[in-house]
C-alpha cells in the first residue's frame, strides 16, 4: 500500500517559494516629484535630520530666554494660566502708571510741542 502523504506536507508544498532573489529589487516607489523624498523628513516630527542648524527664530535667543522656555513649557495648565493671569495684571497695573504719568505730564505742561512753549 503506497503511504499518503500527511496534512502537514501538503501544506509545506504549498508554502514554498520559487522566487530568484539574486537579482536587484526593483524601485517600488519612484519618485514622482523631484526633491520631495527631501522635502519629506525635513518637515517629519519624529525625524528632523537638520538638528544642528539653528532655526531662525532661535537667533537672538539668550539663556534668559531659554530658561524662560524652558521653565514655562514645563508648567502644568493651571499653572501656566496662573501665569498667564498674573502677567494681564501686571500689564493692567502698567497702563494705571502710565495713565497717570501721561495726565501728570499734561498738567505740567512737559507734552506740547516745542514750538508753542515759550
């Protein structure tokens, strides 16, 4: 009696590749516009392969200013609206002062035009 061949062999058989791979593989995706493969990862979140240059915002930056950055980007919302609240309040009492220096000025008279005092 000839021997069946197994379950398990008909599936290997059906499994096996015949494919050349010694050849070159083909471009899959070619590149229909010019430039934009380098356009792609410049503009990538994850990716930015251009992190030595500086931006051009980051220019006139101290380390004031970057500590600043870095201080504010690491608050929580309540605190950042904290800030953000105490900041209008400054600028509030800033334009008090300057109202009130603008009237003293007034009646002393320092603002008119230097060709009218006499």
């Amino acid at each position: 009696m000839a021997a069946t061949p197994s379950p398990s062999a008909d599936i290997e058989r059906t499994l096996l590749s015949f494919e050349r791979l010694d050849r070159a593989s083909p471009e899959l995706w070619p590149e229909q516009i010019p430039g934009v493969s380098d356009f792609a990862p410049m503009k990538s979140p994850l990716g930015n392969t251009q992190d030595t240059e500086s931006q051009p915002w980051e220019a006139d930056l101290e380390q004031n200013d970057i500590d600043m950055l870095n201080e504010l980007g690491s608050l929580t919302t309540a605190n950042l609206m904290e800030k953000v609240k105490g900041l209008q309040n400054l600028a509030y009492q800033l334009g008090l002062e300057e109202s009130r220096e603008m009237t003293r000025g007034k009646f002393l008279n320092i603002l008119v035009n230097g060709t009218k005092r006499k």
